[in-house]
C-alpha cells in the first residue's frame, strides 16, 4: 500500500459514493493516505437547505450532519484506496455506530469544515474510525465511529 496523499476533487467524489446534493457533504478529499486517514473539506453555503429549518434567523449546521460529513469522508478515503493492490471489491461503505460524540462550537454559513478521521481499527470489512471536524484550525466536533465495508457481489 502506498503512503502517497490523494486529493479527490467532487467530481472524483460522485463517481466513489452515491450521496447527491444535498446530502453529498464533501466538496472536497485531500491528504488522503489509503487505508489510513484523510480530510474532507466542506464549504458551508448560507444556501444549504437545513437551514430554512434550524434555525431561523441563527442558522446553525446540525451536528449530525457533522458526524455524516466525518463518515463520508471515512468511507471515501476506503472507497479510494480500493486501487491500490486492494483485491476487495466494495459498492459501498455503510455507518454503524458512534461513540465519544462531542460538538464544541456551532458551524455557521461561511465556514470552511475541515473533517479529519483516520483509521482507530480495521478487522476485515469493520473499520472504526476517529474523527474530528475543523473551522479555521479550531476544533468543532468530534467522534468515534464504525463503518462497514459492503462487498460487492457482481450481481446486477
């Protein structure tokens, strides 16, 4: 396996996972060291629907959407190291649990999230994840977290 860092750009992105606007919480993937860690970057539009709803007036990115943004960015960097010797074939990267959940500081529209998680464990197709989430260098939100690998079983 190689060290090296990948960026993937959106486009890169929509051809690796099936999120779509406007659940696709990831502009971009950088610093990506396959099997081991990776950043997404998400810039927060004062257009992004949720919004409208939470809350009016004081819009404020749910922390959920947060903790999804981290496990998109996890199963991304999985998903993308696939072509480095990695015989498995996967359709996707599916989220099972959190744990050690904390949010910090509010993301508000403007912001520029910065989602680092690296890899805690992998057994097999579990993997379990660390992530934290980023605005300008200060830290927003954090999580543990574990996602399972779905194989691909070559049906149509």
């Amino acid at each position: 396996m190689t060290s090296e860092n990948k960026v993937f750009e959106y486009t890169d992105i929509e051809k690796l996972i099936p999120h779509r606007a406007p659940f696709l919480l990831i502009d971009k993937l950088t610093n990506a060291v396959p099997g081991e860690s990776a950043t997404g970057i998400k810039a927060v539009s004062g257009c992004e629907p949720y919004f409208a709803g939470h809350f009016p007036g004081n819009p404020v990115m749910p922390g959920v959407l947060q903790i999804e943004a981290m496990a998109q960015t996890a199963g991304l960097m999985i998903l993308g190291s696939l072509d480095d010797g990695d015989d498995r074939t996967l359709k996707g990267v599916y989220f099972m649990s959190m744990d050690k959940t904390k949010f910090r500081k509010p993301v508000t529209p403007g912001c520029m999230l910065e989602m680092h998680v690296h890899v805690v464990k992998n057994r097999g197709l579990i993997y379990t994840f660390r992530g934290e989430c980023y605005v300008e260098g200060t830290k927003i939100s954090e999580a543990e977290f574990v996602a399972m690998g779905i194989e691909d079983d070559g049906a149509a």
